[in-house]
C-alpha cells in the first residue's frame, strides 16, 4: 500500500503560509469583483454603507452591527459564489442535488440581506424617528 501524495499546499508553515493565505484571500475577492455581479452590486453599496455606519451609529456598538450586517453580506456572497462554482465544476447537467446546494447558497444570501436590511431600518428608526 502507498502513501498518499503529499499535497503541494500543505507544505507552507509560519510567516510563509501567512502570506501565501493572504495573496489567495485577495485573489478570491478580485474573482468575486470581476466574475460576481452580485458581489460587484453589494460591494458597491458596502462602499456606501460602511462609511454611514459610523455615521449613523451612535455608540459604537451601533457602528460594530451595522458594520457586521454588511460584511457579512459580502462573506456569505463569496461563500455562495464558491459553492456554485464547484458545483458548475462537477457538472454542468442538472440535478437534483446541484439546485439544492444552489438553492441553499442563494437562501443563505437572502436571509443575509434580510438581517442586513433589519439591522439597518432598526438603527435608521432610532436614528430620525425616536
């Protein structure tokens, strides 16, 4: 019996692994921005959000939710994106299996934008109505 092969980007350790990690980090975000049209959108209202967030905000746990609410909608996009991408990579046919793994994907980015959304009306009511 053979030992399995030893697996190229397993190797890297310390500072090393660190920067690797962090090139293949920005690599994923500029895949998102170039190859993702709805990451391109949300991403562009970040550009807009976060920088009102610590407008609107009044304590700074305020700012830290609103600013959680945003990123989170661009984490759980990339997340998504990755999945349909290795299921568009296995196979292009349809299956049962591959729409629910979309489908999934795509109701963990809704509920993100709904939390985002709450999150939001929740400060801007407290802001201007109370």
């Amino acid at each position: 019996m053979s030992s399995p092969a030893k697996n190229p980007h397993k190797g890297r350790s310390g500072l090393n692994r660190i920067i690797w990690a962090t090139l293949y980090s920005y690599q994923g975000l500029w895949a998102g921005l170039r190859h993702e049209s709805a990451f391109r959108q949300e991403a562009a209202l970040a550009l807009v959000m976060l920088p009102a967030a610590f407008w609107l905000g009044q304590t700074w746990v305020e700012v830290a939710l609103l600013v959680t609410a945003v990123v989170l909608v661009l984490i759980v996009e990339l997340l998504n994106s990755g999945i349909e991408a290795v299921v568009d990579r296995v196979s292009m046919d349809l299956h049962e299996l591959s729409k629910r793994a979309k489908d999934f994907g795509s109701a963990a980015v809704h509920l993100s934008l709904l939390l985002c959304g709450g999150v939001w009306a929740c400060a801007l009511y407290q802001r201007f109505l109370v």
